[in-house]
C-alpha cells in the first residue's frame, strides 16, 4: 500500500501496529497525548532530528537501519545523563515515493532500539514534506540519581570511555568511497552499539561529568572542557585500533586516529571521575583533566579535524 492510498490516518495505524508498549507507558498512542510514568518526580528529555541526505543515506541504509540510528541518538543522550530512557516520541515527514513497508520498517528498527532499554515510541505525529525527515524526543528517569552534567569535571580527575569508537567514521568512509566491506565497520555505522547501562553505572559511581559521544571524541570532549572550565588531555596510548579499522585506513589513505579521535555516529559515552575511583571493565581510562582550558592529545594540539558540524 502506498502512503496516498491509506492516508495519514492509515500511514499512523500501520506505524501504531507495530510499537510496542514499556512499564512506564501509562497512555500510548491514541489520543491527544500519552502518559507516562515519572516515578523520580524529574523528566529528562532530549531530542534530535535526522534528515535524509545530511544524516543517513537511504542507499546506505535501510529502513530499519535508520530507526535503529534515529533511536539510538536520542537514547545515549538520556543515557549521558546518568538516566534510564523511559519513552520515545517520533515526528516523521515523508516524501513522495516512499512506501508503507518502508515506514513500517523504520518502525520496527526505533520499536527494536527502544526495547533495548526498556523504552517504547509512546506517539509523535506525521506530515508529507519534500525531504525525509525524522525528528524524536527521548524521555528518562533518573531513578533518584542526581544528573552527571557536563560542568562538573575537575583538575586531577580521570577521563574514561564506554562503548567502542572510531568504528561508524570508518565505516562512513568505506561507504562514501564506494565499498560495502569490512562488513563490521559497514554495519557500525548503520546501526550503533551503545552502552546505555553505563550511563546510570558511571552516575553510581561518582562521575563528575559525562557526554554522549555523537559528533566526534575531540569535539565533544571540548563541551565538558568549556562547561568545566578544564583542559582535558587524551592518551593515544590507551586506544586499541582493531586490525580491521587499520587495514581500512592503511587501504583508504586514512589515519584511523582521524576516525576514533574526530569520528561520530557511534555513541560510546566519555565520563570523568575522580582519581582512584574503581572503574569497572566497561570503563576505560583514556585520559586526564588538568587545570587551563582546551582539549589536547597526548599533551599537544590536534591538527586533526574535531568531529561533525551540522552547519559546514
């Protein structure tokens, strides 16, 4: 069935039939709003929008690909924060051409994510548009927890890192030169692997800032240098690029530093902690926070480039 042949209405209850619903869902989708369980008395929400062409490809991906990816976004920022996502709201605008399987896909791929954490799309809302267009808002609950803010990092504190890095640029890269292959950094960038439970862990233990790492480590990582009024210096050194990331680069022309240190998409969380603090193996030390101001690697400037801007 075509979007035009059954409608908004019809494109909704196709969409609607296939999300799945969370403990904290009091009221799904339906009516003119949907509720949802606020058990720590704070909401954290975050949100995100994803536009074909300049976020994904839809060459490069596939429908469920790219809920999965929209999900994901949204989710690690909650994560960041120390909280546990509860809820997702989705807007779509969709061309013309596009067909009810596709969005029924893309459904499935933000219902699958969601579900990870314990989180289901709750509703949104729907609208033709020139341009494919995916806009979500993610709920959490920080389960009592203060929020890990960026602007709490202190001098002498250790920088850590959840979740794998470098993997999603690389694999942007080997699309964008035409390949399909290695299959593991492809499918990194189609679909993120986030340590969502890492994100209330490091707020258990003490983390004094924390970041989702959605644009590129350097870049990111500047946040939480500004916020905090620090310079924080990463340790080459504590990065194991995998065999297949420098094939890749070695193959591509590229240094696979450029990928882990200035790479988004894959969402690993950077926290700081205090020093001595006992980090469990999720975390892994790979840097430091020292007084002055800016971000440096290995003690010096990166000539490199930052990471992702969504307005160059």
């Amino acid at each position: 069935m075509s979007i035009p042949e059954g409608g908004e209405f019809g494109l909704i209850g196709r969409i609607v039939s296939r999300l799945g619903t969370s403990p904290a869902t009091l009221l799904g989708p339906g009516d003119d709003a949907a509720v949802v369980r606020a058990a720590d008395g704070r909401v954290v929400a975050s949100t995100d929008v994803l536009v074909d062409g300049r976020h994904f490809r839809r060459d490069w991906c596939g429908p469920a690909d790219i809920g999965h990816r929209a999900a994901a976004a949204n989710l690690a920022d909650i994560a960041a924060m120390g909280a546990v996502p509860t809820a997702l709201l989705v807007a779509l605008c969709v061309p013309p051409g596009v067909d009810g399987e596709w969005i029924e896909s893309l459904a499935d791929g933000l219902t699958a994510e969601a579900a990870l954490v314990g989180a289901s799309v709750v509703g949104g809302d729907t609208s033709s548009s020139p341009t494919l267009t995916i806009a979500v808002t993610a709920l959490g609950d920080l389960a009592g927890r203060a929020p890990v803010r960026r602007d709490g990092a202190q001098p002498g504190d250790v920088l850590a890192l959840s979740g794998r890095i470098g993997y999603a640029a690389a694999g942007l890269t080997v699309l964008s030169r035409g390949f399909r292959t290695p299959k593991k950094l492809v499918e990194a960038y189609r679909r993120p692997t986030v340590p969502y439970a890492s994100g209330p862990e490091a707020a258990t233990l003490g983390a004094t800032s924390m970041i989702d790492v959605s644009d590129g480590l350097l870049q990111d990582l500047g946040h939480i240098a500004e916020a905090s009024l620090v310079a924080i210096d990463v340790h080459t050194e504590a990065f194991d690029v995998p065999d297949q990331m420098r094939d890749a680069a070695k193959a591509l022309g590229v240094d696979p530093y450029q990928w882990v240190l200035a790479g988004g998409d894959d969402h690993p969380l950077a926290a700081t902690f205090p020093a001595g603090t006992a980090l469990p193996a999720s975390w892994q030390v790979i840097g430091s926070v020292h007084d002055g101001s800016g971000v440096t690697v290995d003690r010096k400037p990166w000539s490199g480039g930052l990471g992702w801007d969504h307005f160059r």
